[in-house]
C-alpha cells in the first residue's frame, strides 16, 4: 500500500521513531510536558506501532 509513491509501512516506521524520541526526551525531562500530554503520545505509540507491525507482516 502506498500514498505519493511512499509506502505506507515507511511512513508508519517514521511516525514511530517520532513519538519513541519524544516519549525519550519527555521522560528523561529534556523537554518538559505535562503528564498527560506524555500519557497521551503513549497511547498514540502504541497505537502506531501496532498498526505498522501488523502492516509489516501482512504486506511481506
């Protein structure tokens, strides 16, 4: 599957290492958020992440 000529699984994996930096960079108090906004792009991570997981094994 793909959007523009980008797969959508590269688009995903990209998404991904967005929200692990910023979870990284919330958690380690790099950059300062409430709690809930850090709760919230966890949740999204792992919604991500499992979306780009099951694409990845579907589309091999």
């Amino acid at each position: 599957m793909r959007i523009g000529n980008v797969s959508v699984i590269l688009l995903l994996g990209l998404v991904n290492f967005g929200l692990l930096s910023f979870q990284l960079a919330t958690g380690l108090r790099w950059i300062k958020v409430r709690f809930g906004v850090h709760k919230k792009t966890g949740i999204a991570l792992v919604i991500v992440a499992t979306l780009h997981g099951i694409l990845a094994l579907f589309m091999l």
